[in-house]
C-alpha cells in the first residue's frame, strides 16, 4: 500500500502491480490464494520463457523486435524493482524483500499476462486489473460452464 502510492511506475502499470500482489501472496505460506497460485505453470510459453533455438526462429521478422523489446523491458524493470525492493524503507515488510529474483519476477509477469482481466472498481468509477481464479479455471480446463441466460441478456450481439 505505502510503497504504491509513492511509487509512479507502479502506479501507472497496472499489471506490474497486480504482479507484485501475486508474488506476495505466493511468498505468504498463510495466504488465502495460496491454493490457486499453486495451480498456476511453474513456466510459460511467452517470449519471456523462449529458449535460444526458439528466437532464431524469429530472425528475419518483425516478431523478434518485439520479443528483444519485451526482453529488455521486463529486464530493466525488474533491476528497478530490485532496488526499490531493497533500498525503500515501505518495502522492508514485503514478503519478498530477501527472496526476489528475475526468475520470480519473469513467472509473475508471466502469469498476470496470460490471465489478467479488467473489472470495475468498487465504486465503478474506473476499471481495475484481476485475477479471477474460477474464470481461470475454467478456460484452462477445457470445461464447460453454464450462465444463467439471465446473465447474458444484456451481452447479446
């Protein structure tokens, strides 16, 4: 909460922050979301996790400034957190703070990537970044799931 609302890059990205509540909870052995979080890949198949042999693949196209872009991003922005994680005097009580390694930061970024969605807040003045653990669930189980038709009445196309 403190180390958020004095920090502006975790204020304007939205996903890095939601990224950061995943860590903690899955560093919290007492969390209450530590039974989903343990259901979640240890790895992924985004850019993030691409072998050498897989981005030669990409040479010669326009993915691979994409997947160097995402590279060097997730990169710089993991040595920023590190330094915020071990020098901001808020950030002395996050579960993470002697635990955070590239390795969890590229896993949480990962995660959030594949299966964040947008809700509204509590007061519907904006929409905020979620994990919904049954909406997950579901579509990666290749389950089906009934919704009322009442639901879906003013979702029609």
């Amino acid at each position: 909460g403190s180390l958020y609302s004095q920090d502006r890059i975790l204020q304007a990205m939205g996903n890095i922050t939601l990224a950061f509540h995943l860590l903690c909870e899955r560093a919290n052995p007492n969390s209450f979301w530590l039974p989903y979080i343990q259901t979640l890949p240890s790895e992924y198949d985004t850019p993030l996790y691409f072998e050498e042999d897989e981005v030669q693949y990409l040479q010669s196209t326009q993915a691979i400034h994409d997947v160097f872009s995402q590279y060097k991003n997730t990169a710089r922005q993991y040595a920023y957190f590190y330094k915020v994680i071990q020098t901001h005097p808020n950030a002395s009580k996050l579960p993470l703070k002697d635990s955070f390694t590239y390795d969890d930061y590229r896993w949480a970024v990962s995660s959030v990537m594949t299966r964040q969605n947008q809700i509204p807040t509590e007061d519907g003045s904006r929409v905020t970044l979620a994990l919904i653990p049954l909406w997950d669930m579901c579509n990666h189980t290749n389950g089906l799931v009934r919704i009322s038709s009442v639901l879906l009445k003013g979702f029609r196309a």
